[in-house]
C-alpha cells in the first residue's frame, strides 16, 4: 500500500505540473490574443504608421489618416426590450436574448427564452444581421463586450439589457466595431465608466453612445478584421490542441489511480524510481 501511496503522489505531482504548465500557455494564448487585438484596432496593420495625439484619455494616439469619434457618430443605437409589461389583443410568439446569451467572444444559444407581445413592439426591438450586440448589465468585466449578430435566429429580439447597435456602413463596419469593443482600451472604457452595485455593474446608452471609435477608412477596417480572423483561427487551434492534451493528462490522471487502487495496476519499486527521476 504504501508503494502505491508513494508512486500515485509523485505520478499525479507531474501529470498536475504539466497540466499547470498547459493552463499557463492558454493563459499566455489569450494575453496574446488580446494584445493583437488591441494593437490592431489602434495602430492598424503597418509597422511604421505616424501616429498623432488624439487627446482622448481611452486612447491616446491613432494613425495619421484615421478619425477618433464617438459611436453614436456612426452607429444607431437600440434599446431592447422590457420584461414583464402586460399586452391585450392579438400576441405574438417571438425569442427574444438575455445578456447571458452573449457570452465573452461568443454567443450561446443553446437556452433562448421566449415571449409573447404585440407585432409592432415586437418590430422596434427586432435584431438584424450585422447588429452589434452589447451588454448593459453584469459583471463589470463584461460590460459593453460586443459580439456580431449573423441573424442566427429568425425573427429574434433582445432584452433591454443588450443593446443592439446598427452601424453606418458607409462609416463603420460591424465586425470591425466588435474588435475594438474586445480591445483593451474599449474595456478599459467600459469598467472604468460603469456604474458599480455590490455585485454587479451597467452601462447605459449615454455611456455606449460617447465610446470612443477609431476609424480608419474602410478597406483598412476590412483589412484588419481580415488579418485579426485569421489571427484568432490560428490562436483557437492551438488552444484546441491544448486543451485535448489537458484532457488527456486528467483522463490519464483518473485512470491511473483506478488502475492502482482497485490492483489492476502493479507498482513495483521501479515505478517509482521512474516517476520520482521524471518529476
């Protein structure tokens, strides 16, 4: 028993290392990930861009050529829906988004609630492909986090704690808007001009609506979404990969103390030596 006591602490000491050391390079992924972002969204794709001073305390220098200006400049924000109003006459049924359906860099949809209300409120509260969805409320880390609508279900609303803005697409491209709402600066913005309870923080439309945008022409907006999609691909496979290997480790982990607990595995002073020399 003790052999097994002894070899089990010092196999699962290393399978717990090395899964500490793959949780460390997702962390790193992300950190890098988000960096990109950010220097993207603010400095464009060349080297070598001359940067002027904007005077904005969120960001403080764009390329030559670019303009900094406020959202509400060239986006058309939404409000959503309020819960709990009572209807009369003719209702109809329609699924409507809660802020926990958008998600950090990603929209879960698995649970949609719905509603029923009358067509023409149902029509002023409607999400339409390209809208850019944004949080009013929630953890302050997670404030005005943007996240594209490709129209993914039909006829679907949103709840007045999202907001739906709907770019001018002569001005601002919509995927472009949800990188720079992922940028460090635009959560930085967000955290820092939310209004804070005991648990959790909101943002209103004001708050949205003066978002500093940096905008440069439109091919260059196409451009850096272009580089940062490929970008993100890349980082999202090798997170793939490792995490497939963090799988395994556990996966490993637990079989191996059912193997040497239940005798299907014999430990022999060897093993231990070995797994103390790996360690």
């Amino acid at each position: 028993q003790q052999n097994i006591v002894t070899y089990l602490d010092a196999s699962c000491a290393a399978i717990d290392a090395a899964v500490t050391v793959k949780r460390l390079q997702l962390e790193t992924l992300d950190a890098l990930c988000k960096a990109e972002i950010q220097r993207a969204v603010t400095h464009g794709l060349s080297e070598n861009a001359v940067l002027e001073t904007t005077g904005n305390t969120w960001i403080t220098s764009i390329p030559r050529g670019w303009n900094l200006v406020c959202l509400k400049r060239v986006a058309e924000i939404q409000g959503g829906l309020t819960l709990g109003k009572q209807y009369e006459g003719e209702l109809v049924e329609r699924p409507y988004l809660r802020v926990g359906n958008v998600q950090d860099g990603h929209l879960d949809l698995e649970d949609v609630s719905v509603i029923e209300l009358p067509a023409r409120v149902a029509a002023g509260v409607e999400l339409r492909p390209d809208d850019v969805l944004m949080t009013e409320g929630g953890d302050l880390d997670k404030l005005g986090r943007g996240h594209l609508w490709n129209g993914e279900i039909p006829g679907c609303l949103h709840q007045n704690h999202i907001f739906a803005v709907r770019c001018l697409r002569h001005k601002l491209v919509p995927r472009f808007l949800a990188y720079v709402t992922a940028a460090k600066y635009g959560r930085d913005y967000f955290e820092a001009t939310g209004k804070r309870t005991t648990n959790l923080a909101c943002t209103n439309a004001t708050k949205v609506g003066e978002f500093p945008i940096p905008l440069p022409p439109l091919n260059d907006q196409k451009a850096i979404c272009a580089y940062l999609d490929e970008k993100i691909r890349e980082v999202r496979c090798i997170a793939a990969t490792i995490e497939s290997q963090i799988a395994t480790l556990c996966a490993y982990r637990t079989s191996l103390i059912h193997e040497c607990v239940t005798g299907l595995r014999r430990v022999t002073e060897a093993n231990i030596k070995q797994v103390k020399a790996y360690a």
